[in-house]
C-alpha cells in the first residue's frame, strides 16, 4: 500500500500491542506511524488529517466506541479500524453502523486481516480516484 503524507494513527492503551502494530505497519512500508495510549490524545491530534486510524475498542477515559463516533463527528470520511480482543458480535456491529471501516480481533491472525484492510482501503482509494477523472470528462462530453 502507498501511503501519503498522513500519518497513521494508533490508538491502544496496551504498549505491547502498540509496538505490535507498529511493526505490522513498518513492514508494509509505513513510515509515518503515531501512537496514542488513549482516545483523548489521538482526538487532540485529529486535525493532523490521518490515513488511516487503528483503534482499541476497549480504553479507559473514553472507550474506542466514544472516541471513533468523536472522529467520525470530526470526519466521517476517515478510515478506521476498530481493533479489538472482544469476541463480541454485538460490539463489533455497533462500530460498524457508527462508521468503522472494519472491525478486526486481536489474535494469532492480526498481521493477516491488518493486510487484508490495507488492501481493502487501497482498492477503495483507487476506485475514488479513478472515477473523479472520468466523472469530470463526462461532464465535458456533454458540453
């Protein structure tokens, strides 16, 4: 995946999982990586425009929930993954009606369905950027 100039932000209280997903991201060529140990540090940050946002579901101060309906407030274009132990069903369906991209767990899989995201978003990408062009050159037919 090609990144941009944003960066990618991380958003989990536990240290160990945020070097995890560091690693994960630098291995897939991003290079713009940055954390936050809670939801009120990475809404403060928000304005830097991220990439893409991983996200806990489950933090203390504000949960992952509070923090992803903030951001989607904020914007509701950004991407965001909701990265989560539960193996709830109910708390995953909820994230997505409120505007997660995905919701993934934390598990001997995560590197794998992290890359399957990532491919996701670069085909979306492509498909937006691909359409702006033959959008407009159908406007000019039309002249």
């Amino acid at each position: 995946m090609r990144q941009n100039n944003n960066p990618i932000f991380l958003v989990d209280d536990d240290p160990f999982h945020l070097e995890m997903m560091t690693h994960i991201l630098e291995r897939e060529g991003f290079q713009n990586i940055v954390s936050f140990s809670n939801g009120v540090n990475c809404l403060e940050q928000i304005h830097l425009n991220p990439e893409i946002i991983f996200l806990d579901y489950q933090m203390d101060v504000y949960t992952g929930y509070e923090t992803l309906r903030k951001i989607k407030r904020y914007n509701p274009n950004f991407f965001v993954v909701m990265v989560s132990a539960q193996e709830d069903i109910d708390s995953a369906v909820e994230t997505l009606k409120h505007g997660a991209f995905d919701y993934i767990r934390k598990n001997e899989n995560l590197e794998l369905k992290v890359k399957e995201v990532l491919k996701k978003i670069t085909e979306i990408r492509e498909v937006m950027n691909a359409e702006k062009p033959s959008f407009i050159k159908s406007i000019f037919k039309f002249l």
